[in-house]
C-alpha cells in the first residue's frame, strides 16, 4: 500500500513536471499541485483514451502519454479558472 502511493506521488510529480514544461508561460503552483496535477492528468487521460476506443470504462489512471496529455488539460483549465496566465508581461 505505501509504495503505491509513494509511486503514485511519483508519477504524478513526473507527469505535473512534463506537461508544466510544455505548456507556455510561468506556473508558480509548488510541488504538491504539480502532483496532484499529474495524478488528475492520469484519470482525465484514461478517461480521454478509455472514451476514444473502447467507450467509458469508468475512471481508470492513464499510461505516461495519456498522463500526460491529460495533465495539459487540467492545467490549461486550471490556469483558464484561477486566471493565471492570463495577463502577459514583457
């Protein structure tokens, strides 16, 4: 039990840091959003690629891409909702 979620931590900290590289701009979220920002990602991509091929198959945690990938769209939705990012500066 304690290295399931000491891997979740991890992958979701992993994951949180990739998609906070590819999205432009600064995040000033710290490291227990960006977790928690991979670990959503993880079951909003499973969620994503479950309803792409085979329908929903309920709430289940992506592999690294589809972590990834859902971890992108949490946080450009969590930036679009706080309003961060949303002003620019030279």
């Amino acid at each position: 039990m304690l290295w399931t979620i000491l891997g979740w931590i991890l992958f979701g900290l992993i994951a949180g840091f990739i998609a906070r590289a590819l999205v432009p701009g600064k995040d000033d979220i710290g490291l227990l959003r960006t977790i928690v920002l991979g670990v959503v990602g993880s079951v909003v991509g499973g969620f994503l690629f479950g309803l792409l091929t085979v329908g929903f198959r309920g709430f289940q945690p992506a592999g690294w891409i589809g972590s990834v990938i859902g971890a992108i769209i949490v946080l450009v939705i969590y930036n679009k909702v706080t309003g961060r990012k949303s002003r620019s500066h030279a």
